[in-house]
C-alpha cells in the first residue's frame, strides 16, 4: 500500500475501500487505471467506479480503477510541468475541447479510435446512445455530429478520436422576465414597454437590433453580453458560419466541419501553409455578411453606454469590464444577460441584490437571432470537456476467465463507457455543471431534476437550453475550428473590439479585425 500510494505522489486515492484494498494486495502497479476525479464528481465517480472494478473482479480481470482526487486544472498544470510520463499524472483524465489540439500536437493522448471499436459501440443501444456507428472499420457520426466532431481529426492522413465527448457546454440567456426576457419566442417585461413608448420601431421580434434599440432608448445595458470576448461575441459571426454551412464545405477539406477557420480544399492535409487556409473573415463570399456581424458586435457594445464602453477601451485586459457587470448586475441595471452556465449560480444571486422579486428565466443563445427579419440563431462555439487517455498509459494486456484478451487501455474505456450512461447525468449536472454529450441522458436528466427542489428544475431547465442549441430544431451551436491556426483569433479578436469601441466609423471593428488577422495568419509559426 505504501508503495502504490508514494508512485501516485500522496494524492488521494478514492473508491470503495474494498476496491483500494485489492489494489493494493493483489494487482501491482501497472494493473491499476487511474483516474482524474474533481472533488464534486465524487458522487458521480465512486458509483461508476465500482460497477466497473465488480465487472472486473466478476469476469477475473486483473485491473481496477481508483480516483485521484484532484481538480482537473491542477492535473493540466502538472501535465505541463511534468509530463504525461510522470507516475503522478492520471490514466483518464477529463479534457477541455479547447485545450484537445494542444494535447494532440504534443502527443499528450491517446489515439482512442480502437477502443471506441473494441468496447464503446458493441451494440445497436450503443449506436443510438453515442450517436456514432462503424461502417467498414470507419467510425460514422450520425445523429451527434457536431459534439463528436469535436473529437475527430486527421492526423497522418488517418481519422483519429483523441478523446470521448463527456458533456456539452453553450451560452445561455439569464433574465428577470418582469423586466426584460424572451418567452414564447417574444420580447417581454416592463422595461420593453417603457422602451417600445420612446422608440416606435422596437418590436417583440428577439433580434439583436431590438435589444440595441431598447438599450439606446432607455441609455442603459438592460440587455448585455461580454462583446469584447471573442467567445462570447463569436455567438454572433457563428451565426453566419451557420447560414453558409454547405457553401463553407465545398470550400474546405471534407475534414474539416464547417467553422470560422478552414483549410481550403485541395490543400495537402495539415499543411503548415497559412495560405492553405481561408476564413469567414476573409473569403469575399462571405464579406457581406462578415461586415453585417461586426457592425452589429459593435452596435451593440456601445449601446452598453458610456460607463461599459470606457470600461472597454483600449484596455489590456477584462478587470474594468468586469467590475463593472458585476456592479450593475447588483444595482439592478442588467436584467438580461448571455452568461456561460457555470455562472448561473452567481449571477442569479447578484441580480436578486437589485431586485428580489425578479422571476428568473432562461432562454437558448439562439433565440436571439442576429439579422432584422429574424432568421439566423446567435450560435455558441461547440464547447465542453470529453474523457482522454494519456498517451504512456501502460502497454499491457490481460486476460479475463473466458480467454478474452483485455488491453490496458480497454479496461479504461470500459470506465468511460459506463461513466457516460444516462443514470449519473442529473447528478453531474447539478453538482458541477457537467451537462451530459448524449441526448438520451439529457433527456433522462432533465426529467429526474424536473422531479426534485426548485433550485434542481432550474438545472434542468438550464439543461433543456443548452440542449436545445445543439438538438433543437433551430441550431445554435458550431463546431470550432479544428486547426491550430484559429489560435490567432482570440486575440485578435479582443485588442480590435477595444480599439473599436473608441472609433464613430461602424465599420472600425471589422475593418480592425481583418487587417489584424491577415498579419497575424501570415506571422504564425505552426507547431
């Protein structure tokens, strides 16, 4: 036991005892599959993590999982400073989709194409549950192809899966709908009538121009999202990746999911080329569309008024703006915000200091659509964290009483593949945000939560909003860009929406960010 315990660094080990036990007395070292476990997943994990090390001890294989009970950004931190080598980093660990390109190019993980094979999609309720299937010894998304495009890239001319999607992430929309919220698919509260009496043209129709409209007639953000992010704000120009989906594919490599940034068809396949690559930004069929999504992106940031707007420009980073939200969520100012979900929590309580009596609502990111007519749902970027392997877990097999050969790594997607089934959804949700990447567990979700406290159906109808984005019929999620190239964006994206906001020209944003990101695309040194 000591000497299990001094190899995993002191971190803490957590099953059952009895698993810990035989762990420790009758595998050795390389039989024991590890896994990264954030404190408030315990409840999720202990159970999953029993059931499979029972299947194991049932079938006499000689493996068995065990937690390493630390928070996943500390475990990023000691990969970083360490290496996927260390004895000290877990087997499985949860991956961020935004970090997944980095691990892959540094050869951090897994290539887990295999053993999606071999155990993930064994049956026809596997297939329907995944969303994904195996046709000629090719793994096919059907039904969930934008959360397993995340996952899927070309990498030495071979499909490879790096990680199995674990849960779903999009912006959604808080309000007190007294005041100011979308219900029925209309514009309602208070503060939209008093709007509507100084400005005639607002209309109940939930467009951004409506929320610029009511914001510039009452001269306060009534209605906010972070438009300086380029997370946040991409909601918008992903809108427009949306409406020209299939003009985008006939122009990238069949590789590539329709995005912000792709590789032009016909290029050599993960060239290092910044010509080899094109943009909504920069492709002229998409100009006109691409001006319309940063003249709106910066309507919108100076509808916020002056206090937002200098808290805005020419800032090098996020303090100012962030004390100021905080500030007016507070006072009663904001009544409706485009928030990530993990701030739900939060920022419920600081609009309650500004009014007690508000009833709370949500509302999908895309039911507020960017253009007049009302066409074209702000989209979020495809975000969320899916389960890896590291790429030194060790190289061996077992095997179990009926003959049946077991990898290591095997035997680690078999803790994955129970670890995502439907029962431990609600649980994951409500305790740390972690909305499930299967709709069947949504679904399952969803109504368990519906059956509990009034702070869990809120959960769940948090669930329901970003699930909509995603399965609903108006879409409201896209894939990022799978491309190292789009790292460019972020920052670009950021020091030319503060420069704008200190221009009259509506046209300063874009004209900002596509000169800055030509420069910035020929400068980049691909890994």
């Amino acid at each position: 036991m000591k000497k299990l315990l001094t190899a995993l660094s002191a971190v803490t080990l957590t099953a059952t005892s009895a698993s810990i036990m035989v762990s420790c007395t009758k595998t050795n070292n390389d039989n024991v599959i590890i896994v990264q476990m954030n404190k408030t997943w315990k409840p999720v994990y202990e159970k999953a993590i029993k059931k499979v090390n029972e299947t194991f001890k049932s079938r006499k294989l000689d493996f068995t999982v065990v937690a390493k009970e630390t928070d996943i950004f500390q475990e990023y931190d000691q990969i970083s400073k360490k290496g996927v080598k260390d004895n000290s980093i877990a087997d499985v660990f949860l991956l961020g989709f935004d970090r997944y390109q980095g691990y892959v190019d540094q050869n951090n993980i897994k290539d887990l194409s295999k053993e999606i094979k071999s155990v993930l999609i064994q049956s026809e309720e596997d297939k329907v549950h995944y969303g994904i299937e195996i046709k000629n010894d090719k793994i096919v998304a059907n039904d969930n192809q934008v959360v397993w495009n995340t996952s899927k890239l070309l990498k030495n001319n071979q499909d490879y899966y790096g990680m199995i999607p674990a849960s779903i992430e999009n912006n959604i929309w808080l309000f007190d709908e007294k005041k100011l919220g979308i219900v029925d698919g209309k514009i309602v509260g208070s503060e939209f009538a008093n709007a509507q009496q100084l400005d005639s043209t607002i209309t109940d129709l939930p467009t951004l121009e409506n929320l610029i409209k009511i914001n510039n007639a009452v001269k306060k953000a009534k209605s906010f999202f972070r438009t300086v992010d380029g997370f946040i704000g991409g909601n918008v120009l992903n809108a427009y990746v949306n409406k020209n989906s299939e003009s985008i594919k006939t122009k990238s490599l069949d590789s590539n999911s329709p995005s912000l940034v792709w590789q032009k068809g016909g290029t050599a396949n993960e060239s290092k080329n910044p010509n080899d690559y094109d943009s909504l930004f920069e492709n002229q069929d998409f100009q006109i569309d691409f001006s319309q999504a940063t003249k709106t992106l910066q309507a919108y940031g100076k509808s916020f008024q002056k206090k937002f707007v200098n808290a805005m420009i020419n800032q090098t980073n996020d303090d100012k703006i962030n004390n100021q939200v905080a500030a007016s969520l507070k006072d009663g100012e904001i009544s409706m915000e485009l928030i990530a979900p993990h701030l739900l929590k939060d920022d419920i309580n600081a609009m309650k200091q500004g009014n007690k009596d508000a009833k709370f609502g949500i509302a999908s990111v895309g039911d507020i659509k960017v253009d007049s007519e009302g066409k074209y749902s702000m989209s979020g970027f495809a975000g969320g964290y899916g389960w890896a392997v590291k790429s030194t877990i060790k190289d061996i097999t077992k095997t179990d009483k009926n003959k049946n050969k077991v990898t290591k790594t095997e035997a680690a997607m078999m803790f994955i593949k129970e670890v995502s089934q439907k029962e431990y959804a609600a649980n994951w949700a409500e305790v740390d945000g972690k909305y499930s990447a299967y709709q069947e567990n949504i679904e399952y979700a969803v109504n368990e939560l519906a059956q509990g406290s009034e702070a869990q159906k809120f959960v769940g109808e948090a669930l329901k909003a970003v699930a909509k984005g995603y399965y609903g019929e108006s879409k409201a999620v896209t894939s990022r860009p799978n491309t190292a190239l789009f790292d460019i964006y972020w920052e670009t994206y950021a020091i030319s929406y503060r420069i704008a906001m200190d221009k009259t020209d509506e046209n300063a944003f874009g004209k900002h960010f596509l000169d800055l990101f030509k420069k910035n695309k020929l400068n980049y040194v691909f890994g």
